[in-house]
C-alpha cells in the first residue's frame, strides 16, 4: 500500500523535514550555479526549493500533499518559488519539457519502487533537452526492511535506470550530510539528459 503523505503532514509524523536545505545541494551550490527553470518533485515543506530560489533558480516545487504545500506558501521566502500540487509521476502538459534542472531529493526514494520506471520518465519529461537531473540518492537506509518508505536504491539500478537518454557527467559521495545520515549512506549524481 502506497503511504498516505497528506495524512503524515496532518499528523506532524514527518521525519525526513529536518528544518533546513539538504546539506549535499548547499555544498554543490557553493562551487556550481544551478540556473534558469528548475523542478523540486516531492519537495515537502519547501526547504530545497527556497535554497534554489535563492541561489537565482527560477523554481517550480511540486507535491501531492496540500498540507506540505500550504506550509511552503506561509514559509520566509515562499513568494520566490512556484508551488505546485501534483503527482510528478503524471506530469501536466504544461510542466514538459519545461526546465533546465530536475533536482532530486528524498522524493524518489518516497516512491515505490516499482514506479521507478515512469519516475524517470517523469525526469525525462520534464526537462528541455540538454537540461540537467542533480540528484541526492539514497544507497543506504539504516534497518531498511522493505516495508519503506524510505527505499534505497543501488549504483546498479541507478546506471540501469538511466542508461537511456541520459549522460552522466558527475558521481560523488557529499561531504556535507545531515547529521543523522552518516557519510557514504548518500550519492549525488549529475545528469545531464540528451
Ligand atoms: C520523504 S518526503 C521528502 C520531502 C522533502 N523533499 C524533504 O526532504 O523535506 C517525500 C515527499 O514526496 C512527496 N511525494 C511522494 N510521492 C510523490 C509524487 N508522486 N509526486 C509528488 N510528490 C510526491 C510527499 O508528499 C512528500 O512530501
């Protein structure tokens, strides 16, 4: 059964939101610009979105979940992103082949792995060709049992998945994590789709 997102917004059962941007993106953002449209799928309360806006990204961030939406709309500096209620997995016309940047983080691993498969489909949707998928994966999740959310995803399925229609250009682990998620847990990965 798929998790019910809205229902853990309304119950404040909501782990992942750690008050700040994800500390592997405020790194990258220190040395690389990520410029002109970018795309936050699954972006919850907001804080990726808002650290992209003000680095000078013109962002979209998307979410099912109106509970999460509402507290980005009343968050410091919300007027400077575009929220979007929406499952990312059925992308509006209106959001093809639209931006210059997907950046992932903690959405695909909130999916179920099943629908990786239209999830990337999704990034390849949505992006102008020759723009940019940034991604923060997830290799490990501590006592992962299946039963995820969160779900972890290998090098392997990760190669396999974008093999088609995408270039990799970068492949790190992050120095910078949030202190729960100890160093080498996370990937970051750049792609560039062509
Ligand atoms: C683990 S939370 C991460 C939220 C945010 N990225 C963060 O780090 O605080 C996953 C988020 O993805 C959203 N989500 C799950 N499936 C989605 C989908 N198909 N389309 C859009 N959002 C989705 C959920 O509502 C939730 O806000």
């Amino acid at each position: 059964m798929s998790k019910d997102w809205e229902r853990a917004y309304a119950e404040g059962d909501t782990p992942w939101d750690k008050g700040s941007a994800a500390p592997p993106l405020v790194e990258y953002l220190k040395g690389h610009q990520i410029a002109g449209r970018a795309l936050v799928p699954g972006c919850g309360t907001g804080h990726d979105a808002r650290v992209l806006a003000a680095a000078g990204a013109e962002v979209t961030g998307m979410d099912l979940a109106p509970r999460a939406l509402a507290r980005a709309r009343k968050s410091a500096g919300a007027d400077t992103v575009r929220w979007v209620e929406g499952d990312f997995l059925r992308l509006d016309a209106e959001e093809r082949d639209a931006y210059d940047w997907v950046v992932e983080h903690t959405c695909l691993c909130a999916i179920d792995p099943a629908q990786r498969e239209t999830y990337v489909q999704s990034v390849r949707g949505a992006l102008k060709v020759g723009g940019f998928y940034w991604a923060v994966f997830f290799r490990e999740v501590s006592h992962y049992d299946g039963s995820g959310p969160p779900h972890p995803i290998d090098a392997a399925e990760i190669d396999i998945l974008f093999a088609k229609g995408f270039e990799l250009i970068q492949c790190y682990t992050p120095e910078r994590t949030y202190s729960c998620r100890p160093k080498g847990c996370e990937e970051v990965r750049l792609y560039r789709r062509v």
